[in-house]
C-alpha cells in the first residue's frame, strides 16, 4: 500500500460509510427504520475510490445499495439518515426511502438495470451540451442478467457517449453465488461492443482510484465510454436477515477487509483522531435525524395533479 | 384536405423549430423511409442532428429518453408498433412516472412517447393490440389519445412543448389517413372544445334534437361513435352526444358527467378488450359520482387475442353495428 496526503481523507471517506451502515444495520432490530436497506460494508473501497475521479458537474446513477455512492459522491449523512427514518428533512422527504434517491446530479433507483438507458440519455444530453461531463453508473453482477443493460452498452458505445460503467462484482446476487447465474466473462460483455474493459480485486482503494483516473480523461475527452470491474465483497447480508452465505468465506474475505487494509497505513494517532471525529458526526446525524420532524401524510401530492 | 398523420408530422416539424431541445428518437425513422406509419417523414432531412436512428431497443431507447429529458431536453421517442410498448413497460411505470414525484419535485421527466395502437389492419395478434389500458391510472403518466378533430398536431405539440411530464401519446393506426374535422361547422357535427391542453370534445349532430343518449369514446372509436351516430339518427330517430376526451388518464370526466346528467344513459366504447378496461373504469365512475342512476353499457373487443383474417379481426373488434345494437338496448 503506497503513502499520498490522500491516504487520511480516503480513510475519513470509507470509514463515514462504513460506521454509517454499521448504526443502520443496528437500528433494525430496535425497529426505529422501517423497510429494507441494502448495505455497503465491505465495498467503500469502490465508491470511494471510483468518484475520486469525478469533477464538478459529474453525474452518479446508482442502484439499490446506493448510501456508499451517495456519501462518497458528497451527499449528507443527515439528510440519508433522515431519508431512511422516514422524516420530512430526507433526501426525498420520506418518498424515497433507501433506494429512490435524486439530489443534485445523483441518481438511484430500485429497479436493476432499468438506471442504465437512463444513464445513457443522460450522456447523450451531456454531449449536446458540451458540458464535457461523465456520468458514472454503478451496477452489480447480478444485474448482468438484465437485458436491458446489453441495449445500453450497445447504444453508449454507438454514440461513442461519456459513460463510465462500474460493475461491483460482490459475488453474489442476493443469496445466489455468482457461479450459478453468470455465463461467459464479465469484461467481455463490454469488449463485445467496443468498450474497453479494465478489472480489479478491489481491495486497494488506491489501485481503484488510480485506475478510474487513468480511465476518465479519455471518456472526459469524447471517447467513448469505459468500464471497470471490480470484485469486491459485501461483509453484510444483501438486505438485512437474508445471508445464507458460509461464515467461513466470509471471515476470509474480513481478513481482507479494503476499510483495514488502509487503516494500517496511517500512524496511530492520526487514526484514533480520524475514528473519533467519524463516529461523532455518525452520531450527530443520526440523533439529528431522528428528532427531525416525522414525513407528513399531509405532504403527500398526487402526480399530473390528479388522484387518479 | 389535411390528414391525422400530415398533421402529426408538421407538429414534430414546428416543435423541432420551436425548441433546440426537441430531439426525435426511433425505429427506421429516417428518411427516406420515415418510420413505419410515415409520421417521421422529413424530419432527419430537415433536423440531421436531432432525430437519431435507434437499434431495435424500445426499453433501451425509453429509458434513454427519460434520461435526456432529466437533464433538460424534450426528446419525442416513436415505438413502431403499440403492441411493442410492453417492451418499454418497466422505464415507463418504474422511472419515468415515479422519479419526479419520488424526488419531492427535484427532478422532471418531459418525455412523449408516441406510438400506434389498434387494429384493422390485419397484422394480427401481435401488431394491432391497444394496449394503453396497462398504462390507466399509472400514478404519474399521462395518457393521451389523439383524435381526427380539431387539430391533432396541437395535441402533440403541447405534450412536447409544454408538458413537464412523461406523457404516453397514443396515435390509432387507421387515424393516420383520416381526414381531420373542424370545429367550424363544415362537417356534419357541432363541436364544442372544453378546455385547452388536452382538451374534451363534444359533438351532435348539427341540429338535433335533444340527445337521449351519450357515447364516450377516444381516438379511432370516436370515428366509429360518429359514423353510428349518424346511421342512428337517420335510421332510428336516436340522437346522441358524443364525449371524446383525450386525456385518458388521469381522468377528466366533467364533460361527460354533464352529458350523463342531462341523457341518463352513457355507452363506454373502447378498441381494448373489456374486462378490466378504461370503460369499465369510466361505468364505475359514473356510478359513484352522479347523483342520479345512470344507465351504461360497453363496448370493447372481445376477451381474445386478436386475429388475422380480415373477417375475425371484424368479429373480435368494436363496429358501427355493435355500437347501434347496443345503444339501442339502452334507450329501449
């Protein structure tokens, strides 16, 4: 693990999400969140080390395990910590929830791969616009197996358009093993149309952010779009009481944890410091959150301004 | 003599003018060929970089156009056929009509998506279907079925240019050639517009007494209530009041809710299959807001897919007799 003056704020970042996630997970069985939530423990590394690369006006279309992304991207841990507790100060006001998020130029949706012609618009009216942005799309293996995802790619690379596609390959969709749902080779799904592929064991939030630095000045530049796999490992269950997965295989890959890995480069003292002030603002979020004012029913508008 | 169709196209032609942020996305839509129907006709000659060419991707190209239109373009996407709109299903109901309300009002989706519904034209089961009834009542879409009145081309320019919401703008294949009727007496029919936008039609026949019976019907089905209409007033003395909304969902139904209040009786008639369509919305509707009882029957294609051959797809469809007997039944 090489040192750089970002190796503090790279562990600020991931640590945010990690201690985010971890009080989530905890608030469940008390009942104080109601729904479902899809946690990133375990695959900060990815989002934290992916939007290093980002610029202003850069665009995030996320999915259903969207915190990660959306705190890496800058959102407020406030503001998701009220969103997911269902108070009026939410992202979204309560109407979203854990995966509907849109603040600024972030984008998530529950619906697998359904983001992705999204997000291929949303480039192709960035070039119209010569705003010279990228528009960073996040999915994971699973949603390889929606069709619409192949339409996408087609259509980005005919439109030589600035995408760049992260597929975070946790190994599992659900509860399935990777194995049992995917044929053939991940980058060559993207090399087929003409998109080149890069791939990494994303332990190393640096390998990851250099990669996605190499890799964007040439979508940046109108390209076309590129694609970066990277197998990565959720420590947590897909949802929330849902893990059918051997602990075993899961204490392998916590040996491996991104999160300590870097931890274990920064002196003591400049950790402990970083540690403290990260579960501070964790807490404060959340106790914010939480006597923020409940989501009014009265607040609920009907679309088109019709109830029907 | 201006056509539906020729009208439709010199809307996209003055909505592409009007806006630069007016792009045209579809199937074989260039020229020469001008996509399937023809509505495409000249635009890519005229506007080369805003009317792109698209693979055969209806959810792909939908959801593209949502994407545009988040980030402040007007895209118009075409989908060949209506049957094929279930392909584009999932952008439609699960992006497109939840993301503006989903973000408290952050985000907008100004997407039109046209396409052609309905039969009689022998393509059979899979390419004369009108489908739109899966797209009732989704919270958040607008629903819009052009009609031969007025001026169609207006219908859709507003739905490009002023809507702010993902409107689904449905376009009968056999309308394309129809003949467009005037508010100004020409024809036959008295029409009156209610309100602007997407405005209610309705129309008696110039001079008829009181009316005893009111249809309800949209797109190609007017054609259909008005052709029987007629044959009913000559044939059988039976004057009716012809309701033709073109917002189909959500429902505005003020202009029928008048027309009931004064005939009693209201005759729903739609190109879908029956059970568990618009008109059986429009019947229960009736019921629970008039004050009075009000008589209604239906009219909709039978429970079946429909066929090829020219006389089962005329079996299974709604017609000008259909229309007759029942309405009939219902003044008796």
């Amino acid at each position: 693990m090489e040192h750089s003056p970002e190796h503090a704020d790279l562990y600020r970042k991931m640590l945010r999400i990690r201690l985010f996630e971890e009080r989530l997970l905890d608030l469940f069985p008390g009942g104080q969140i109601y729904g479902t939530t899809h946690t990133y423990i375990g695959q900060e590394a990815n989002a934290v080390g992916v939007l290093a690369a980002m610029q202003e006006g850069d665009l995030v279309v996320s999915n259903h395990r969207c915190h990660g992304h959306f705190l890496a991207y800058g959102g407020s841990m406030h503001a998701l910590a009220a969103e997911l507790l269902g108070r009026e100060t939410g992202i979204c006001g309560g109407r979203g929830g854990s995966q509907h998020i849109k603040w600024q130029e972030f984008f998530a949706n529950g619906i697998l791969g359904g983001t992705v012609p999204i997000a291929v618009g949303m480039a192709f009216a960035e070039t119209t616009k010569q705003r010279n942005s990228v528009v960073f799309t996040f999915i994971g293996d699973g949603t390889l197996g929606e069709g619409v995802v192949y339409e996408s790619l087609n259509m980005a690379s005919l439109w030589n358009l600035p995408l760049f596609f992260v597929v975070e390959n946790n190994r599992y969709a659900q509860s399935t093993p990777v194995e049992l749902n995917l044929a053939g080779d991940i980058c060559a799904r993207f090399e087929a149309f003409g998109i080149s592929a890069m791939e990494l064991e994303a332990r190393d939030v640096f390998e990851i952010m250099q990669c996605a630095r190499e890799n964007t000045p040439s979508v940046r530049a109108g390209e076309g779009p590129r694609a970066l796999i990277l197998h990565t490992y959720r420590f947590a269950p897909h949802s929330k009481g849902d893990d059918t997965r051997d602990p075993k295989e899961i204490e392998q890959y916590r040996a491996q944890d991104p999160l300590q890995l870097l931890a274990a480069g920064i002196e003591n003292e400049e950790r402990q410091q970083i540690e403290k002030e990260v579960a501070e603002e964790i807490a404060e979020a959340y106790t914010n959150a939480e006597s923020d004012p409940q989501a009014d029913p009265e607040s609920l508008t009907f679309p088109l301004g019709g109830a029907s | 003599m201006t056509t539906v169709r020729e009208s439709l196209n010199e809307a996209l032609v003055a909505c592409l003018q009007e806006s630069p942020e007016v792009y045209f996305l579809g199937e074989d839509i260039l020229d020469p060929y001008g996509g399937a129907f023809k509505v495409a006709d000249g635009l890519s000659t005229q506007f080369s970089d805003r009317v792109i060419t698209t693979p055969v991707s209806e959810a792909g190209i939908v959801g593209v156009g949502i994407g545009m239109a988040l980030r402040g373009l007007r895209p118009v996407v075409e989908i060949m056929f209506g049957d094929f709109i279930t392909l584009a299903a999932d952008q439609l109901i699960n992006h497109a009509a939840k993301i503006r309300w989903m973000s408290g009002d952050a985000a907008r989706v100004p997407l039109v998506v046209r396409t052609p519904m309905g039969g009689g034209r022998g393509y059979g089961p899979t390419h004369s279907q009108s489908l739109e009834k899966h797209f009732l009542g989704v919270a958040g879409l607008r629903v819009v079925a052009v009609p031969s009145l007025e001026d169609p081309g207006a219908l859709l320019c507003n739905a490009v240019l002023e809507d702010d919401d993902p409107v689904l703008f449905v376009e009968h294949k056999l309308l394309y050639p129809s003949a467009i009727l005037p508010l100004d007496g020409r024809g036959d029919f008295d029409i009156v517009r209610r309100s602007n936008g997407y405005p209610d039609y309705q129309l008696q026949l110039h001079r008829s007494p009181k009316p005893s019976l009111t249809l309800v019907a949209y797109g190609y089905m007017a054609e259909l209530a008005r052709e029987a209409m007629r044959s009913m007033a000559y044939e059988k003395e039976i004057f009716c009041e012809l309701i033709v909304p073109t917002q189909i969902s959500p429902f505005k139904l003020e202009s029928l809710y008048e027309s009931a209040a004064q005939t009693k009786r209201v005759l729903v008639i739609e190109e879908g299959s029956q059970t568990m369509g618009w008109g059986a919305e429009v019947s229960a509707r009736l019921h629970e807001d008039m004050p009075s009882t009000i008589k209604v029957g239906r009219i909709g294609a039978l429970e079946m897919p429909i066929p090829a051959a020219i006389q089962l797809e005329a079996a299974a469809l709604p017609s000008v007799e259909k229309i007759m007997n029942m309405a009939v039944a219902l003044v008796a």
